[in-house]
C-alpha cells in the first residue's frame, strides 16, 4: 500500500521507506539508548469493510499519512490515488466480492523508556 501511495506522493526529504518500520532494527534504531527494553512481536490482522472504496475513504478522513496524501494533490491527483489503492485491495480481497476482506501482518513494537 506505501508504495502504492508512494507513486503518487514522495517520501518527505529524510524520512525512511516505511517498510522498514516493520522490522525489528527500526524501532530499536529509533528509540536507541532511550529503551529500557523493546518488545516485538509478529501479528495479524484482517481488515473488513463493505468494499476497498469505503476503506480509502476511510483512510483519506482518518489516517494521517494519508489524508495528507490527498490534501497535497489536485483533483486529477486525487482521483487517481482514490483508484490506485482500490485497485490494490481488489487483488488481496479473499472474498472475491465487492465485500473487502484483507489479511495483513504487522509487528506491535513495546517500548519502555528509561
């Protein structure tokens, strides 16, 4: 999904490819002397929504990254970072209907700081 957005609206200068924060390295690298420990831990979740447009529009009201995505385009540029992610969620869709039902995997990351 980040690299589906990614074609429509760079990385801001400095800012790591965000499939790095799903490693272990990252947040360890990130919270570094200041951990007191740091937990990882590998886990799943599926996302549900009546269709892959109700989940963009979802994450365009609510979702930081991405409504500053779509506020940073014009309308043809919006249009199409709308049609892009559906498109994507269309293809991991389990359900094979306009129902959107789509596993992923993410790392819940604990930090304790000192």
């Amino acid at each position: 999904m980040f690299r589906t957005v990614g074609k429509h609206v760079p990385l801001p200068p400095g800012t790591k490819p965000p499939p790095l924060w799903g490693t272990e390295e990252r947040p360890r690298e990130h919270f570094g002397d200041e951990a007191a420990s740091l937990e990882a831990t590998r886990r799943s979740f599926v996302f549900r929504f009546p269709s892959a447009r109700h989940n963009v529009e979802y994450a365009r009201a609510r979702f930081g990254p991405t409504r500053k995505a779509f506020e940073s385009l014009d309308e043809t540029g919006r249009e199409a970072l709308a049609r892009d992610p559906e498109e994507l969620l269309d293809q991991w869709n389990i359900l094979g209907d306009r129902t959107m039902v789509v596993p992923g995997d993410y790392l819940e990351v604990v930090a304790v700081r000192l």
